[in-house]
C-alpha cells in the first residue's frame, strides 16, 4: 500500500517537464481522485489542482449528438482543447483554464489559474491512462502518474450516495450509476496504461 507521504515524496522527485511537473491522479468515476489531488496540493507547496471535467462538453451539444445520456464517457469531453492545455502549461507563464460546476452540470470558462510561480500542477480525471486512440497519448505529458482503483462495490456504494445527494431516490440513483458512471468505470479498467504509482483505495 502506498502511503501519502511516499506519494509526495515521489512528487518532489519528479522532473520540470520542462517549465512544470504534471502529475496525473486517474480512476474511475468516485474513485476518490479529486480527494487525493486537493490532498496532496495542501501538502505540496505551490501545487495547483486541475480537473480534466471542466473539458465535458456543454449539455446542448451533447443532447444534439444524442449524447447527454452518456455523459462522462470518453466522447463527451473536449479532448483537444485538454491536449491544447496541456502544451500551454510548458509554454506559458500564467494558463486560466475551466472548471466543472457539478451542482449546475456546466462548465465554467476560465475559472482557475495557474500562476507563473506554480511548478506542480495535479490534474486528476478519468481518462489520463486511457489505452484508445488519442488518449493514450496523454501519458507523455506526465511527470509521474498515480492511478486508484477502488473494488467495484466500494464505487458503486459511492456512485448512489452522490446521486442521492443530488436529488435522486435511491432507485433513481442506482439506476444511474449501472446505465452509465459503472459503464465508464468499466471501460477504464479494461483500457488501462501502467501507472507509476498504484493506489487502491484512499
């Protein structure tokens, strides 16, 4: 089991790639990600947390591309302009970048920063060891990548609870979590690159 501070430690090691450390937190849906990414950005100095979602396209372009039911699969996020992010993050001083609000399901445009005098950004999201046709070139951006993998039930268990939180009844919530967020989970774990860093449970 790796502890925190061996995560940390390996955080400190890794390279300025060249301006910047990345550090990739991947897992299925629930998986604990952006715990583990606000963590560790309070325990390493200057460390900013940059979530992939704020890339999920807009609900309207995904009810015209009959999408929307699918939400949170691979297809529906702006894998470009993340790509585009990425690169910019190595070649400019200060990048604003987009947030995810989860309580409106939109993305919010330029709502984060990443100032010059950060050097390690934490960006977690569930597609950053993604083995299919233009994801899996995301790993060359990775200074060091950690990937959770909590047991099926334990995401499952944590899947209901947060649609239940957002309204939903218990039968509503279940059904949500099998018609799609267990769907996506079990596509990433089939498709799947090597991590540095192996993680099952925070």
């Amino acid at each position: 089991m790796v502890s925190l501070d061996q995560i940390i430690e390996k955080i400190g090691a890794a390279a300025l790639s060249p301006r910047r450390r990345l550090i990739a937190i991947a897992g299925p849906p629930a998986s604990g990600k952006s715990t583990l990414a606000e963590t560790l950005a309070k325990r390493c100095k200057g460390a900013v947390v940059l979530p992939m979602d704020g890339f999920h396209l807009d609900n309207r372009l995904l009810e015209e591309q009959g999408l929307l039911p699918r939400k949170g699969a691979p297809e529906t996020f702006d894998l470009a302009g993340f790509v585009h992010l990425l690169g910019r993050l190595q070649d400019e001083d200060e990048v604003v970048f987009p947030l995810f609000d989860r309580t409106r399901d939109i993305a919010i445009a330029g709502a984060g920063q990443i100032k010059a005098t950060c050097h390690t950004v934490i960006i977690e999201g569930n597609y950053l060891l993604f083995d299919h046709l233009g994801w899996r070139d995301l790993a060359s951006h990775w200074s060091l990548s950690i990937n959770l993998s909590p047991a099926h039930q334990t995401l499952k268990d944590r899947l209901v609870k947060r649609w239940i939180n957002h309204g939903l009844n218990q039968a509503e919530a279940e059904e949500r979590a099998d018609r799609n967020d267990m769907v996506n989970a079990d596509l990433i774990r089939s498709q799947r690159l090597p991590a540095d860093l192996e993680v099952a449970e925070i």
